[in-house]
C-alpha cells in the first residue's frame, strides 16, 4: 500500500513538471498603462485594483481586476493535481492581460500528521508580481 502511495506521489510530481515546462510560468497578451504613472505596486493597489476577484461587483470602479484560480486535474483525492492560475483582468471587456501558471500537487503524505498534509509545486521562472509589474509600466504606449 505504502508502495502504490509513493508512486502516484512521484508520477504527480512528475506530472506537474511536464505540464509546468509545457505551459507554465508568465504570458502576457497585452501591456498596459497605469493611470498617473503608477507602477504596479501595492499604492496603485488601493486606487486602481478592485479588492475583489473579478469584475463583477458593480459597485466597485476600479479599471483592472487581479483573480486566480486553483482547480483540480484528474479523479484523485489524495494526492491530487492542481493547476494554479493568477491572472489581470481588464474590468471593460474582461479581457485577460496576463497570467501567472504553474501547478502543484497537494496531499500525499503516507503517514499521518499534526502539519500540514505534504505538497509539491513545479519550478517556474518568475511569479504574480513580476507578471504584473511586466503587465502594467508607467510609460503610455
């Protein structure tokens, strides 16, 4: 039984490195002006980014969105493949600037703990801020 557990273990792992070498890391689709010569940074934050995730809170007025997505791959419970996404939205025609991908496996661990219950994320160049301060310049195009 211990066997069969390390196994899907190391074939998740595996998994997840092929995916993330295939697909992960940062893509940008367009580049984009800050008002006011921001940069992206936690300033602009507060005065450009909605709060939330996503475009939907009417109420909210900011230009830009910043949401991520965490969704499983395949049929298994423990351990199990995920695929994590952050992403920049533009909130006028909900289009995607750029993302962040990588992917991750989480549970595993063959004998039970009081920590947390054993993970794995695949190595990939950069991270959500350097593709938002990539996203975003203070230049006008």
């Amino acid at each position: 039984y211990i066997g069969v557990i390390k196994l899907r273990v190391f074939l998740m792992d595996w998994e997840a490195d092929r995916l993330c070498a295939k697909e992960g890391g940062i893509h940008i689709y367009e580049k984009a002006y800050l008002p006011g010569g921001y940069a992206y940074n936690w300033t602009a934050n507060e005065k450009i980014f909605r709060r939330s995730f996503g475009c939907s809170n009417p109420d909210e007025h900011a230009p830009y969105a910043i949401g991520g997505t965490e969704i499983p791959i395949g049929r298994s419970v423990n351990p199990t493949l995920y695929k994590m996404t952050s992403y920049v939205m533009r909130c006028s025609d909900k289009k995607i600037l750029g993302e962040f991908i990588r992917y991750g496996r989480s549970g595993g661990r063959i004998t039970p703990t009081l920590g947390p219950d054993g993970g794995y994320d695949c190595k990939v160049s950069g991270d959500r801020l350097t593709m938002l301060e990539t996203v975003f310049s203070k230049e006008q195009p």
